[in-house]
C-alpha cells in the first residue's frame, strides 16, 4: 500500500496534490460529464492542487485538454464535446505505478508526472459504472467515489432493487425486460408489464440523464417506450408510478470509522407544463422549467426518515465517497426508495452541491472533502 502523497514543512520544497480530472466518455451522458468538469475545474482550490484535465472522447480515446471550463460548459446553444487528436493519454499499466504518459506519432512518450488521486466524473456507463473503477484499481490509483462492485451494481436499477429489497428497504413495484425476452415473445413482456398499474415509467436500466425514459400512461404505449429505452439499453426496466413526491439527498463517506454523513434533503418540482417529468431538457436546458428547494418541505420526523433511508441505502450498496439518494415520500409519509446514484451531477446548480451547501458545505469545500476521502483511503481490497 502506497502512503499519501507528502509535502515538506520547508514552503519552498512544498508539491501540490496531483489531480487527474476525468470527464467525457462513451455513454449518451458525455455533454453532461463535460459539464460536471467544467464546474470542477472552475472551482478546485489550486493553491492545494496541482490539475490534470483528462478528457474520453465518444470513441474511448484519452486525451489531454485544455485547462479551461468554458468550452465544456453544457448550455441550450453549446453541447460540449471532448474531440480526438493525435496524441494520447495513457495511464499507469502496472500496480504502483503513478505515472501517466502522452503518446505523440513518431515520439518517444513524455511522462505528465505521478497523479495522486484520479477524479473520475464521466457518467453513465464506461465510466460511472466500475469499468474505470477497475482500471484504477488495477494500477493501484486512488479516485474519487465508489468501487467496482458498488459503481457496477447501483448502476443497474434491476440489481439495485434486488440488494435494496435484501437489505430490508422498501422499493416499488417493477418489471424487467432483458434483450433475450423481448426477442423471443414481446407480447408475453407486454402482458407482464401490464401487471403494473398506470402510470409506468419505461427506462434504460443502466443510463442515466434520463436519456431513452417514457412514461406510459396506457397499456398501448409500452411496445414503443420500450423500443426507445432499447435503444440506449438492451435491458430495459418498467417501474409502475408512485403518488407522492421525489425527495433527494446527499451521502458522504465518513472518515475512518465514523458513518456516513447525510446532507439536508432536497425536492425538485418541474413546473412547466411542456414537461412530463424531470426530463434532460428540464435538467439541463430550461432552468425555468423546475424549482429547487433544499431543506424540502417536509414534516421533521419525515425529513429524518428520508435522511435514514439515504445512509441505509448508501450503507447497504457498500459507497464510497459520495452518492445521491432519491426516495418518494407518499401522502401518508412512507419513505419508498427510488435509485441511487454513485457519481450524481455536479455543477453548483445540481441537487447534489446545492443540499451540500444548504447543510453548511459550500462547493470548493465539497470538492476538497471528495479528494481528501479518497486519498484516506486503502489501495487493495477493503
């Protein structure tokens, strides 16, 4: 096991943390992780660390970027896009080794230095979904956030229902429809589904941003909300509706031995009327179209169900670092677990920060804690 990175008590012999900020990547998601690093690289304390932006282009190529958060900004006129280029960015290949290189045609390779910690911020799957985490863990390199076992299974809504029932915590009701049935009898699935009671939400089970999500009021809408969640996921999960509210909230890991820590909760209410639900137009384009409130409006022995569901669900996942944990709240104020989220958006503006800031945690700091977490933790199995 390697020892945290160390600085002299002479200033002048002082080295900043080493910070690898990852982002972009293979899945749908790719604007909005740019985003996420747009808003990393714009807050990082430099004065403590030493930044290393990283970008995955759409086709898997690591490339190095410009340390500049304007063009990776998402907005309704710029969808940012990491582009390929020539030279390539290769991480350590062997455990221990520290080092990431760049690859030049005709060059010898030209080491960019030892990284200290990794900051992967690339959403969705081939990146929140244990495949990097794998990577890392292969070389030996602290990141940020979840392991491989927690990213894989928290990233798909079938497998974390089924731990979630494990552990004792309540989830709605469900239909799965795996690639495999679908082809060989869609009518047998339609009428299994149909088991639900409407209104059902169609998902891709293993995305996020709320790419390829319908809600079907009626049972004739399901063959093509399904074909639309297969075409980001062959398996595909139908999750009957639930009355009552969507109420969020934040996890962070404790140090050492302490627990989990639980942020304020949070509501996000979409108010206009061109939008169904919190669809990735609302979350990220059309900043009227939804409120944000954080402490949410809720009773005090309600708020503290929710925030003991949130660590309970952390808990029972196994996290690490961080996760955002959304729950419905009914009418009669039970707490029903909707999913988890093992690397949540990240800008100011997402839930994830701003209940942070409402429990007295502004965003630089969050940021700063993230990285701290992860370089207290042990390489190796844990």
């Amino acid at each position: 096991m390697h020892d945290q990175p160390q600085t002299s008590t002479n200033p002048s012999e002082q080295r900043r943390i080493r910070v690898a900020v990852v982002f972009g990547g293979r899945s749908e998601e790719h604007p909005v992780s740019c985003s996420t690093a747009a808003s990393v690289l714009g807050a990082i304390d430099r004065s403590r660390y030493d930044v290393l932006p990283i970008g995955i282009t759409r086709q898997g190529q690591w490339v190095l970027v410009d340390d500049d958060p304007a063009p990776l900004r998402l907005t309704a006129t710029q969808k940012p896009e990491v582009s390929a280029g020539s030279s390539q960015v290769i991480v350590p290949l062997r455990a221990g080794d520290q080092t990431m290189q760049v690859l030049e045609p005709a060059e010898v390779p030209r080491e960019l230095g030892e990284v200290d910690v990794v900051l992967p911020l690339v959403h969705g799957p081939f990146g929140e979904d244990g495949t990097l985490q794998g990577l890392f863990e292969l070389a030996d390199l602290r990141y940020v956030g979840c392991g491989v076992l927690a990213s894989a299974v928290m990233m798909d809504k079938h497998y974390m229902k089924v731990v979630f029932e494990g552990a004792g915590l309540t989830v709605g009701p469900y239909e799965v429809v795996t690639d495999r049935q679908w082809r060989r009898d869609p009518e047998a699935v339609l009428e299994r589904v149909c088991g639900l009671s409407f209104p059902v939400f169609v998902k891709p089970c293993r995305g996020g941003s709320s790419f390829g999500i319908t809600r079907v009021t009626t049972p004739g809408g399901l063959r093509e909300a399904i074909e639309s969640a297969r075409e980001y996921d062959l398996k595909v999960i139908v999750e009957q509706g639930i009355e009552g509210r969507e109420i969020e909230c934040g996890v962070l890991e404790g140090h050492g031995t302490d627990e989990p820590r639980v942020s304020e909760t949070g509501e996000i209410v979409v108010v206009a009327d061109d939008h169904a639900f919190y669809d990735f137009d609302a979350k990220y384009l059309d900043e009227a179209a939804v409120t944000l409130s954080s402490p949410a409006d809720l009773p005090a022995e309600v708020r503290e169900r929710v925030r003991e569901v949130a660590r309970a669900a952390f808990e029972a996942a196994g996290c690490e670092g961080l996760a955002r944990v959304d729950s419905f709240v009914t009418p009669e104020g039970q707490v029903i677990l909707n999913e988890i989220n093992t690397m949540p958006g990240f800008t100011p503006s997402s839930m994830f920060p701003v209940m942070w800031a409402a429990a007295g945690m502004d965003y630089p700091t969050l940021i700063d804690e993230l990285i701290q977490l992860a370089l207290e933790r042990p390489l190796g199995l844990r």
